[in-house]
C-alpha cells in the first residue's frame, strides 16, 4: 500500500472513531456537566498520551515549546466545550452534522493560506459532502426544530468554525520545513492531548460537580473518548493530514456523520429516516471523488 492510499485508510479509520464519539458524549453529558464530562475525558488521554509517547521514544519538548501548539489546544478545548454542550439541547446526528459543515470553512483557508487547488472532483466532492449532510439533518423534507435544537445546532456550527481554524493550522504545523521547527504526527499528537487539558483547568472549577449519575458508567465512556477518540483517531488523523492536503482529509473525515447517524439509531434510537440514508450515501460518493482527487 503506497503513502496515499495508507494516509486517505488512516483517515477514514479516524472518521469512524470520531463518528462513535457523538452518541458517546450524547449518553455521557446525561451522566455529568458537559464540561465536568469533557475534562475528564482529557484528564485521562493527556496522562495517557505522555505515556504511550515516551515508551515510543517520542520527544513530546519540541511540541510543548511551540505556541502554535499550544494556541491549537486552547482552539480544541473551546471547540470541546461549545461541541459537548450542544449536545445537552441536540442530538449525537445533529451535532455531527453542524460540526463537519466547516468543510466549507476549511476548504476556503486551505486555497487563502495553503495554497491548495480546487479540482474538479474536490469541488464535487465538497459540493456532495455539503448536501449529503443537509440531507441527514433535515431527513429529505423536516421543516422544524425546536428552541433548544436551534441552540444546539447553532453552538455545534460555531464549534465546527473553530475546528477549522484548527485543522488548517495543523497542517501549516506538518508543513513546516525547517529542521529546528519539525513536528511529527506522534508529537502533534502528545502535544495536543496535554495542552487542550490545561484551559479545561481554569473552566471546571466553574462547574457543577453535583450532576454526576452513575460514576462507573461515565468513567468509562470518557475513558473510551479518552482512548480511541482522542490518542488513537488523533494520531491516524495527523498521519492522514500530514500526506494528504486539508481539504480532501475534511470530506474524507465527512464520514463521521454517516458513522455518528447509524451508531446514535442503534443505540440511542436516533431518527434514521429514508433521508437520512440518502444523505449517508451521498457523503460516502463525495468521500470516494476526494479519495481518487488524493490519487492524481
């Protein structure tokens, strides 16, 4: 398997383990605050990340030294917070949804800033991306939400804004050519875990700690957030991002409303409708069109 073709495999893999992750923070923020849920999930990725770094032999100095690094964990942290509280008024689908609409931001900066090309088939791509997930949230024809689904998908929009700033300074990170300035996948990684903990310090004092139900429960869905949403689709998504360009990984990463639809009606009894179907195949089209545009 050539670079390209392991790049666009890790990033899709990343896409399914951030697609699990919505139903999960959905049946999470019903256990704990948002933010008390949020920060213990990062509490025990970022302790877990310096250890699963330093048996690598990843030197995790170099990230924790750049404020890039450092700028990108305050941009997740916000984003976290806004994303987990939205989820407290819409659900797991909606959220995924408003989220990965910031394929339209993120395609705009990477041609301003990274000098990306717009071809044909990333534009379709995006283009499909864009309705397929229309069609998951308004199901082929919904007409009306309520007030606090409004909110919901309003905060969830506005977090998705921010991840992309994010995204695309995190492939003006992986870019970087200079010796002196070279930050790896693995480091990103490690760096990322540890400096987006440090700004939910200043916030969780703040919260609620009386809203906790069923401790060992929510223990262990943050512990799998923490694990495999965190540590784990980080790495492959930096592996991804580090290879292929920001655009064509953001409608690859698309995907994830798809995943986050199906697993929320399994388990949350999530609506899943004939639209919402339609829309998932659309997103997987839109996905395939970025794949063969990341093979020319």
């Amino acid at each position: 398997m050539d670079v390209k073709k392991r790049a666009i495999a890790a990033t899709l893999l990343s896409s399914l383990f951030w697609g699990s992750s919505f139903p999960v923070i959905a049946y999470g923020v019903t256990l704990a605050s948002p933010v008390l849920f949020l920060f213990l999930r990062f509490i025990i990725a970022a302790p877990l990340a310096l250890i699963i770094m330093t048996a690598l032999g990843v030197d995790l100095k170099r990230p924790l030294q750049s404020g890039a690094v450092w700028f990108l964990g305050i941009l997740n942290a916000v984003a976290f917070i806004m994303q987990y509280v939205a989820q407290t008024w819409t659900t797991a689908t909606n959220a995924a949804l408003f989220i990965n609409l910031y394929i339209i931001f993120v395609g705009a900066g990477s041609v301003i800033f990274l000098k990306e090309k717009i071809t044909w088939r990333l534009g379709a791509a995006v283009g499909l991306g864009i309705l397929g997930t229309a069609l998951v949230e308004t199901q082929g024809g919904k007409t009306g939400v309520s007030w606090d689904t409004f909110k919901g998908d309003l905060l969830a929009l506005f977090a998705g804004l921010i991840w992309s700033v994010y995204i695309v300074m995190s492939k003006v990170i992986l870019m970087r050519t200079a010796k002196s300035q070279v930050i790896s996948p693995e480091q990103l990684t490690g760096g990322v875990c540890l400096t987006s903990l440090i700004p939910l310090f200043l916030v969780v004092p703040f919260t609620d700690l009386g809203t906790i139900h069923n401790f060992p429960n929510m223990v262990l869905s943050a512990t799998y957030l923490a694990v495999f949403t965190t540590i784990l689709a980080y790495l492959l998504w930096y592996k991804g991002l580090e290879t292929l360009s920001a655009t064509v990984t953001s409608v690859l990463v698309l995907l994830e409303v798809a995943f986050a639809a199906i697993i929320s009606f399994i388990f949350l009894g999530d609506r899943f409708s004939i639209g919402t179907a339609l829309g998932g195949g659309i997103i997987c089209i839109g996905a395939f069109l970025a794949a063969l545009n990341a093979n020319d």
